[in-house]
C-alpha cells in the first residue's frame, strides 16, 4: 500500500464534521448558505414531499400549484413563500417544515421555486 493512497486526516475530519453537523440538525449553527450536496437533497424533497401534495411538475394536486409562473400570477413573495414552508399553513394540510429545514435551506428553497427551480426540468435526478 503507498502511501498516497491513504486518505488524509484532515480530509476525514472535515467528512465527520459534515456528517455530525448534518445529523444534530440545523437550527443551532445554521449554515449562512446551503452546500451544494445539501442542495440536491433539498431539491429532491421538493420533488418528492412537496410534490406529493403539489405534483410531480409543481403544478398543483391537493396543494395549489407552486410554479415560478403560479407564483408570480399570485405575487408571492420570498417572504412569503418561506413562510409558508417554515410554519406551514395551520388549519389546511400544508405542514410547517422547520423542524426537518435550517432557515437557510427554507429560504433558499423558497427562492428556487420562485426561481423555478431549473433542477427539476433536466437537472440531475
Ligand atoms: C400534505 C400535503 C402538503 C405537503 C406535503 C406540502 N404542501 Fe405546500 N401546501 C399544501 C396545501 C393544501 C396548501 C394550500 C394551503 C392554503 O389553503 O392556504 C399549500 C400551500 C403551499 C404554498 C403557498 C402557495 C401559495 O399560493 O401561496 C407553498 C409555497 C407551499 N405549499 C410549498 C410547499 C413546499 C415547498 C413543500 C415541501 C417542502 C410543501 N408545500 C409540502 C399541501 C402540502
């Protein structure tokens, strides 16, 4: 075995930091931004949780569509919209996501939709 194959520790200390920081979940250090792999998982809870109420394509089942365009018509704004995400709406079957979201990644799945999230049409699945 050389030794270049071996990986490095500080490599593997910054995968169990990752790891740790993952699993004691977000609210005490909410990260200022959300990494990229983050990112695909929250892209993939978007098509899959979201879109079991809100469809396949967002647009719309027994939730209402959630499109850039349904967005815009309604003059949604990012404010809104991350609140909705974070508390739900209360007394409909949207439920609150701030227990399984940081704030960061609330928000930043907030401005994806209202982006319209280029991930969901050719993006990696
Ligand atoms: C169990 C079903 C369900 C799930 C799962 C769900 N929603 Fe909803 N959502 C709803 C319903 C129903 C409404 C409409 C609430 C109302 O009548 O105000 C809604 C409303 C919304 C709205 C407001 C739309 C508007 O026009 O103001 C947004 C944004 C939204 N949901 C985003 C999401 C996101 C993002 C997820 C996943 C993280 C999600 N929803 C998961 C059922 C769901």
């Amino acid at each position: 075995m050389s030794s270049a194959s071996l990986p490095r520790p500080w490599l593997l200390l910054s995968l169990l930091a990752l790891l740790l920081s993952a699993a004691a979940g977000a609210s005490a250090q909410a990260p200022a931004t959300v990494e990229p792999t983050r990112q695909q998982a929250l892209l993939r809870m978007v098509r899959q949780d979201c879109g079991a109420c809100h469809g396949m394509q967002l647009t719309g089942g027994l939730g209402p569509a959630i499109t850039a365009q349904a967005l815009a018509e309604g003059e949604r704004s990012p404010e809104l919209v991350f609140a909705t995400i974070w508390y739900g709406r209360p007394g409909t079957p949207m439920p609150p996501w701030r227990g399984l979201l940081s704030e960061a990644e609330a928000r930043w799945m907030s401005a994806q939709l209202l982006a319209g999230l280029p991930a969901l049409n050719g993006g990696p699945r």
